[in-house]
C-alpha cells in the first residue's frame, strides 16, 4: 500500500520487538463487543490513475469561474490569484507543517505569520493583528466575543448592511452565548450608519458596520458612529474588504476599535466557500482580549533575530476553560497566501486592482441603466459591487443567466425579503470590458 | 524565607496588614512555580472583592494564575509599576512586587489565614 | 531545512525598494473616472498602505528561504502526539487544485455545482458509516470548532427537552485535550473535571460521584490522551445516559481504531473529526483544517444549515430546518480540506483505512517497546496509536522535557508534544502514524536513547540545543513581555 511503508517482515521483525504474535493482539484493550467484525461499507479502493480521472470528471460537473462570466460577490470574491501564490503555497515545508510549536524549526511559517500580521496592521491601520481566524464571519463574532469580554456587557448592535452570512453565524453563536443581537432596520431600504446612534445604549458592548457594505456601499458616518459608541462605553467593530482598504481611509482612522473581516479577495481562491481567512486588528488595548495564535519577534541564545508564538498564556492549552476563547490554530496557510498576494501586489498593485473594479462596477452600472427594466437600487457612493432594480423575477433571472454563461447577479430576497426586485452585482478587476458588454447585451434582451 | 510579619493563604498570595489596608502580593513559591512573569492584569480600584474572589491574573510565558482575595473588602489601590516591570514579581515579591491594597471590610477573616511558619509546612507538603 | 542560512531572512518590508512590484495588470479598459468623483473624498486613504514593494522573482526568493526554515512532514519525522502528522498524498492536493473545484462561488446556482454538492453529501456518508453516527455536517473548521459545535447541537437537544436550564454541567476528564474545557466553558456550561485512576481510564467512582440530572455531557477522547483505550467505555455510557447527559466523542484520536471500533458503537451521541489529522489533509502549518460533527439521529434536526440532500439523481442544499442551530461559520465548511479527506477515503477503501489504524498502532507499539527502558512510563499498559513518556527520571539529572525536546531537532526529528496530558510530569506523548517505515523509527529509537545517555553524561549538550538550527533557543520571556508583533522598520 502507498501511504504504509510496513512490510510483511517489517511488521513481524516489530511483533517480535512488541512481544505479541499478531496485530490483532494490540487491541486487546477494545472490548469485543465493540469490535467490528465485518469491513467497514465503503466504495472499492481506486488507485491514483482511476481515481483522478473519477474525481475530475466529478470536477466537470461544476462550472468553474473560468468557464463562466462571473458577477457574485457578497463576500467572496473573484480575483487574480497570481502564479506566484499557487507555487509559494504549494511548497509542501509550509503545508505540511504544523503549528509552529517549536520555534526553531518553524522560523518560516512563524516569520511569515509576522509579515502577515504587520500588513493587516498596515490595511485596517490598527496596533495588533492576530496570526488569522477561520473566516470572515467568525471573525465578526471573535470581535464580539472581545468587545462583551472588555466591556462585560452582552448586547450587540449590528448593522442591517452586514454581510446576512455574517449575521447568521453571529446570531447562532449569541443565541448560545446569551448575549442579545439587535438588528438596525433598513430604513427607506439604506442601512446608515446614523440609523444605528439610537440603538446604543449603556448595555451595548458593540456596534459593528461594514466598510464597503453588503450592498457595495460606502456609508458615511462611521467617524460620528464611533463617537457614539465610545461615549455609551461601548466599542465600534468594523468588517471591511481588505482590497478596499487599498483606496479607502483605513477603520482605524475613523475611530474603529476593531476591524475584521474575510481576507479571501488577497489570494486565495473562492473554493466553494472555504477554506479561506478571517483577519482581525485591534487597538493595543485589546491585544490581550484577541484570540488566536499571535507571533511576536525575540532573540536567540545568541542575540540573533528570530520569531514566536507569543502571549499563550490567553490560550486554552494553558487557560482551559478560562481560555480567552476556544480557537488553537489559525488559517496560516491563507495567510500565507494573503501575505504572498499583498508581498507581490505593494500599495500601487493593491490601488491598481482596486481602482480596476472600482471603474468596471461603475462603467456597467451605468450601462446597465440604460436597460428599460432595469432601475437604481440603494443610492449613494459604491465600491466594486452595487444593487439595481430588475423588472423581473430575479431567481428566475439567475436561472437563466446560466444558460448564457453568467453567474449571477444575487438576488437578494434571499437575504431582505423586502428588497424582493433588487440584485446585486459584483464587478472585479478580472471582468473585461467585453464581457460586461456581453452582460448587458443578455440583460437587455431578457428584460 | 518567607517574612513573619505576613498572612498567607493556600493558594500562595501573602497578606500585609496596617489598619484597615491589607496588602496583597503573591508568595516567593508562587513567583518560582509559575517562572519569568510577562504581564500582570490588575483590577481597577473601587472594585469590591468577596474573600476568594479572582480579582488579579499573573501571567508567565508558560503558565498563568488568578490571584484571589484573601479577604472581603474594596480595592483601594493597585501596584501600576506591574504594568511594566511584571518581572518585579520575580525580583522582589514580598515589596516592590505587591499587587493591590484591599480596605478590609471584616477583619476578623483574618484569622482564618496562615502564619509563616503554617505556611511553609503548607508548600512542603505540597 | 538544507539551507544553514546563519543570517536569518529578512523581514520583507526590509527588502521593499519604492517602485518595485512583482505584479502587472491588463490596462484599463473601459473609461475611466476619476475617483474623487465616485467614491467619498473623505475616504479616500491620504498615505497608501506601507506594504513591501519587491519583485516577482524577490518574492520567490523570500518565500523559498521562508519555507527552507521550517521542518515540515515532507522534509522529517514529525512524532507530535495527538496531531497524527501522517503523509499528505499528493493527489490531494492535485484534486484539490482542479479549477472545477478551487473556483467555484459558494453562491453559484446549484446546478452549477453538482459535483462540488456531490462530494458533500457522499464524504458525509463516508464518515457516518467509519465512525457509526447517522449525521454529518462538515460547516465546522477545526476540531476546537466542532467541540463547541457539538455544544451547542447538545444544549439545542436538551433546549428542546426543556432540560436546558437544569444540565449546566458539562464533565471532562483531568487527561482532555484544553480546548474541550475551553469549548464547554466558551458554550456557557460548567466544566467539572472528573479524575483519572492508575490505568490512565476515567476513575468511574469519581464519575459517579459529579455525573447528575445537572449533566449535560460528557466529553471523551477515546484513545484518550495518554494513547490508552478507555476500557469501560460502555459503563461510562450507561452511567452518563442513565443520568439523562449525552456523550460526546473528541476525534483527535480516531486514527486509531479507523475500521476496527466505531465511536457511535460504543455510545457516543456527538462526535468531531479532524480531517487534517485522521484523513491525511495537511496540516498547513497550523490551518487550514476540518472539524466535521457527526450525530446521531434524536440530535440530527438540530444540526447547523443548509444541508446537503438528494433528489432523485441531483442535489441541493436544505435550508428549511426550523430547529437548526443555525450557521456556525460562513457557507460549507472548509470544503477543500473536505474534498482532500474524501479523496483519501476513496483511494483507501476500508481495508486501507483499517490497515491505517493497525500500522499506526503497531508502530506506536514498536517505539514504545524499543523506549521504555529508557525513560519512565506513567501507565505500563499496552499503547493505541500513541504514548506519553515521562521525562522525570532525567529532571533528576536537571534536565527538562523541553532541553529533551529541543535535542532532537538537532537530529531533524520534530520534538513529541511536550508538557502534555497535564496529569503526567515533564510528559512527552509520541505519536509515529502508519506512514513511517521501520527504518525511520529506528533511526528515533537511536536519537532518544543517545539522548538519554547524554542526559545522565552530558546535560548541558541538551539544556543548550539546539545548536545545529537556524535560531538557538528564543527568548519567550522577552517576547511576552516586550511584545513585537509587527515590523515598524
């Protein structure tokens, strides 16, 4: 077999070592009754020829975003991941490694940990980074989790314009977490920022926003929000898309007290949804509220440079259950891909493609406009995504976009059953003009 | 050795009194069990604290410990240089390395503490 | 790690020269505006984020000098007890990399995604026949995820039986892993630690004693961490089911008893796995990983949504599961990791997966028997796919556990998991996996027994390694007290 280096005689020479006559006799501590006496019901084993050829043609069953004109967003993202990322990570020193317990023989991922968490720094222009979470959405609810732990208050007032994905997860974590999640409203269809001022009171330990919001808005008053929350005592989350902050003043400036969010749009591959990254930065204060790895730079023996986890003493491996949370790994490879992406990209490759999508969105956007049937959606300043209003099913719309090759837009009833005829669009960098030509031209058509 | 003029508890902190002030640090055992300590978080003075509460957590790299009160009373007083210098734990536990002031509200809890020399039988038989 | 590179690598904010970039994109094409019309002049950043500015080839440069400083599965033996740090085949990753996969939006139509909701519902399947629970959800991204998790699936059922406001108690053995402590305690249940007896099993009159109508569960490893069968597994069951509490099953050592004993079969009501332990998915330097839950049938409405079904030849996610807990991480899960862990299944078979489980055993049982003259051994009872060491016998000497540790990568051997169960004293748990051959576990038989010799002759060869690495030993001390957690140039 492959993937077991024991021979017949390897495995008898070591019997003879143990001082047993079969393998059979190591489990003797399993009682009988528990042991199985047929195999277990599973398909044939395939050798690696077969089973490539089985599993790519399983690949074929989907259309990959290469096959297909993509126009979904809300919150994954269709970037270029550059040749570069894919080899990086490809080097099996890094991904076959584990976490990087012992420091000496992990200088790599631990280094780049540390390149990373300077970076995200750098974005969302906050003092401390961890070393990554498991996603976007459970990175809003780690913040959370921070802010009701330093406030010791339990409810948290979130924007309707956060990502619903976000919404749900957090939801579930507060329903079991007893804390109390209040919802601002869309008022007149826009959630704003000032929208939430009313809704902070002295119980609330955070308000959280996103900077693009889910529907690609760039909401003002996040600035006057902060000052809101700070006076009632409580803190101001912020879950912004990391390209964005190539262009866009970064939350800490505006008063954030944490930022977080996915960090899929730096390199890494939509994947059906995961595996991919959460960030979060927070002011210093927090730094002992963050949960996750941390690495921080030291020296050795010797005086030389060199890098560790640092500040286990938070971590359930030595708190148990008094552990600032429960999470004992991080992404790191995503973040590794993140720090590769942003490594090869540098301000003006990061203000490039940002300000490519930023221009694309709004060339179809307008476009689109001129469509009879199709109407603006939420006013006001958007990044690279955007809702209109479509005279027609929209569900139905996505069906048969599939049929010319175009995935999307969302519908977004699906998420805000009172926002039953808008769509939203997401255009990056990676879009040609001719396919959003192409688009319009469909749209036109159908509509 | 540890000094005769303190109280001690079994989970290792020691107990200075004057008047109604209590000063509360940890034990030179607890300083060389837990090893280089890195951070100190200290309670906000003003809080009241129940005998046995948690009110303190020293952190070493490896290892971490609460701090609790040996009596009832309000903290009137925290030792800001921890924020620091944690490693005044290690140097000089019994003085420089003290970590709050408690204003007692019943002192006759004291009674239920350790003396020096019950103490040190204590962490032998620990 | 081939390179001695005494310099160290640069940090690369070091190596930035302004106007470098290692990237290029297609020119504009469509008109262009400027920004300050379109977007919020009082957003617009004033600075451009400080990020290195360095070329392609630099970039590569920096990468590959990285990755030759770590020790890594592919490079050597890597005994981490409790990580089961087996090969990770290849054609994992080559699947995993298939565009029809690695570019597919979680939010494309179902019919565009056949195949990817295919090797969802089938690896769900696959791993409720292995381990003989009914249910599957993969949404959970780590084992310490499905811990908490599987809390809340158990607080969700006893919600439902209106119990939930009286079993506030969730009991886990002195040897548990910490997150099981941190996820019960994180789900907002009381964390009763219950006693281990001389055998290293869970001391069932202590048991007896903590487990109540105000029990919600129990959490076992099973291996436990000390690598050892929780023999009374099915009394500890009747007892904590007699009481009205469920039992939940810690995966992290399920590589053991692959194809010969079944979590579901002994009583376990929830368990996780961790597919980059078990189904040979890497490890990725500390993630991404998988904690799929699996549960059995009275607690299946409650998983977390949208489920996978079948219908007739198609399939589609359920969303309409009114007693669902809800989402507990965005979309799927991690469903790369996921179809790594399905690709493995498949090339294995059941025979594979059971040759798995007996070849890690024996080669556990191997080490064991070559070292257990050589250091103390806490419990002298036959091991499963592990075993923990106790270093006491050279604290005598003053040499720690960890001058132990760092030693052996001074012979390119990862060190075991040290100071871990807490319950034995300067502990090493060993874990070799069924992918090392004999070869490579004498050649670790011959470095830990030199190192028990230098030990008793030599102490400060250990207390000094390793000497032969990138870095000598760091200065932890400093680092959490100084903390330097960014590069500020």
């Amino acid at each position: 077999m492959a993937f077991i280096a024991n021979t017949p005689a390897d495995q008898a020479e070591m019997l003879a070592a143990i001082g047993v006559a079969e393998i059979a006799e190591l489990f003797a501590d399993i009682p009988a009754s528990l042991r199985l006496t047929r195999e277990l019901n599973l398909p044939a084993p395939e050798a690696e020829p077969i089973l490539l050829k089985n599993l790519k043609s399983l690949a074929a069953r989907n259309i990959s975003a290469g096959e297909a004109v993509v126009f979904l967003g809300a919150g994954t993202y269709d970037h270029y991941v550059p040749s570069v990322v894919g080899h990086i990570l490809g080097r099996s020193e890094f991904y076959t490694a584990y976490t990087p317990y012992q420091a000496e023989i992990s200088q790599g991922t631990l280094q780049a940990i540390y390149e990373y968490q300077t970076m995200i720094c750098n974005l969302t222009g906050l003092d401390v980074s961890n070393a990554s979470l498991y996603d976007g959405a459970t990175a809003v609810v780690e913040a959370v989790l921070m802010a009701t732990g330093a406030t010791r208050r339990c409810k948290v007032v979130v924007s309707a314009g956060l990502n619903p994905e976000y919404r749900r997860v957090l939801a579930t974590y507060c329903d079991f977490l007893d804390l109390q999640l209040v919802v601002g409203l869309l008022s007149e269809g826009e959630p704003s920022a000032e929208q939430l001022h009313d809704l902070v009171d002295e119980q609330t330990a955070a308000v959280i926003v996103q900077y693009p919001n889910f529907f690609g808005q760039i909401e003002a008053g996040i600035e006057q929000l902060a000052e809101v929350a700070h006076a009632k005592g409580a803190l101001l989350i912020c879950a912004a898309n990391p390209i964005a902050l190539g262009l866009l003043k970064p939350p800490g400036e505006l008063g954030v007290d944490i930022a977080c969010g996915e960090g899929q749009a730096l390199g890494n591959r939509m994947a059906f949804g995961g595996p991919h990254l959460g960030y979060l930065a927070c002011r210093e204060q927090y730094l002992r509220r963050m949960p996750g790895r941390i690495v921080g730079a030291t020296t050795d023996a010797s005086g030389k440079r060199g890098y560790v986890l640092t500040l286990q003493a938070r971590e359930q491996h030595i708190r148990r259950q008094k552990a600032t949370s429960n999470i004992c790994s991080n992404q790191a490879l995503n973040a590794l891909a993140a720090t590769v992406y942003l490594s090869l990209l540098g301000p003006q490759g990061l203000a490039q493609v940002a300000e490519h999508s930023v221009q694309k969105a709004h060339y179809l956007y307008n476009q689109l406009l001129q469509i009879e049937g199709i109407s603006p959606g939420l006013p006001g300043p958007f990044f690279h995504e955007f809702t209109v209003r479509v005279k027609a099913n929209p569900e139905e719309l996505f069906s048969r976009l599939v049929e010319y090759g175009i995935l999307g837009p969302l519908p977004l009833a699906r998420y805000y059953p009172e926002l039953s005829d808008l769509v939203l669009f997401c255009v990056t960098e990676q879009r040609t003009k001719e396919e959003l030509d192409y688009l319009v031209k469909v749209l036109g058509g159908l509509l | 050795m540890n000094p005769a003029d303190l109280k001690y508890t079994k989970e290792h902190e020691w107990i200075r009194v004057s008047g109604k002030r209590a000063i509360i640090g940890i034990t030179d055992y607890a300083q060389k069990e837990l090893g280089d300590v890195v951070f100190v978080d200290l309670p906000s003075p003003g809080q009241e604290v129940v005998k046995g509460d948690d009110f303190a957590v020293v952190e070493s790299v490896k290892a971490v410990s609460d701090v609790y009160a040996p009596i009832s009373g309000i903290i009137v007083e925290v030792n800001d240089n921890l924020q620091d210098s944690p490693e005044l734990l290690n140097s000089d536990p019994y003085n420089d390395g003290w970590i709050a002031v408690i204003e007692m509200r019943d002192p006759s809890e004291l009674a239920e503490l350790m003396t020096n020399e019950e103490y040190e039988a204590f962490i032998k038989g620990a | 790690m081939r390179v001695n590179n005494t310099a160290g690598v640069k940090p690369i904010f070091a190596e930035s020269v302004p106007g470098r970039t290692g990237f290029s994109l297609p020119a504009l094409d469509v008109p262009s505006q400027p920004l300050s019309a379109i977007l919020p002049a009082d957003l617009l950043r004033q600075e451009p984020p400080v990020l290195p500015e360095v070329s392609e080839l630099g970039v590569v440069r920096h990468f590959t000098r990285l990755s030759q400083l770590n020790h890594s599965v592919d490079s050597g033996f890597y005994p981490l007890g409790s990580c089961t740090m087996k090969y990770n085949p290849k054609i994992n990753e080559d699947v995993a990399g298939l565009d029809g996969f690695a570019d597919l939006h979680p939010l494309q139509p179902e019919e565009t995604c056949q195949g990817a909701l295919q090797v969802i519902f089938e690896l769900e399947q696959y791993l409720c026949e292995i381990t003989g629970m009914d249910a599957f959800t993969l949404q959970p991204a780590a084992g310490a995820h499905g811990e908490l998790t599987g809390l809340m699936l158990i607080k969700a059922y006893h919600r439902q039986r209106g119990e939930a406001a009286t079993r506030t108690e969730v009991i886990v053995p002195d040897s548990a892993h910490g997150t099981n402590p941190a996820s019960a305690a994180m789900c907002g249940f009381k964390v009763v630690e219950v006693p281990s007896n001389e055998r290293g099993n869970v001391d069932i009159a202590a048991l007896r004693r903590v487990v109540g109508p105000q029990t919600a569960a129990l959490m076992l490893t099973n291996p436990n961490t000390l690598g050892l069968f929780e023999e009374n597994i099915l009394e500890i069951a009747e007892i904590v089911h007699e009481a009205g509490g469920l039992l939940y099953y810690d995966g992290a050592n399920a590589n053991a008893i692959l194809g010969i004993a079944r979590p579901g079969d002994m009583g376990f009501d929830v368990i996780h796995l961790n597919l980059h332990k078990t189904f040979a998915a890497p490890h990725g330097g500390g993630g991404p990983g998988a904690g799929p839950v699996g549960v059995k049938r009275a607690l299946e409405p409650f998983l977390p949504l949208p489920r996978v079904i079948k219908d007739a030849d198609s399939y589609r996610f359920n969303y309409d599961l009114p007693q669902s807990i809800g989402k507990v991480k965005g979309f799927y899960g991690n469903f790369l990791v996921a179809l790594k862990a399905y690709t493995y299944i498949r090339q294995m078979g059941a025979a594979g997966l059971k040759a798995v489980a007996e070849n890690a055993v024996l080669n556990a049982n191997y080490l064991l028997a070559q070292l257990k003259d050589y250091f103390d051994l806490p419990y002298p009872r036959r091991c499963m796919h592990e075993f923990v060491l106790s270093g006491s016998r050279q604290k005598a000497n003053g040499v720690k556990t960890l001058d132990m540790a760092k030693r052996l990568l001074d012979f390119g051997i990862h060190a075991p998991t040290i100071y871990f169960p807490l319950i034995v004293e300067e502990a090493m748990m060993i874990e070799p996996t069924e992918t090392e051959s004999k070869q490579t576990l004498d050649e670790f038989v011959q470095a830990m027994r030199q190192i028990a010799r230098e030990a008793e002759e030599s102490p400060e060869l250990l207390q000094q390694a390793p000497t032969k690495l990138p870095v000598s030993r760091l200065d932890e001390t400093a680092a959490a007290r100084n903390p330097d957690l960014r590069w500020r140039g």
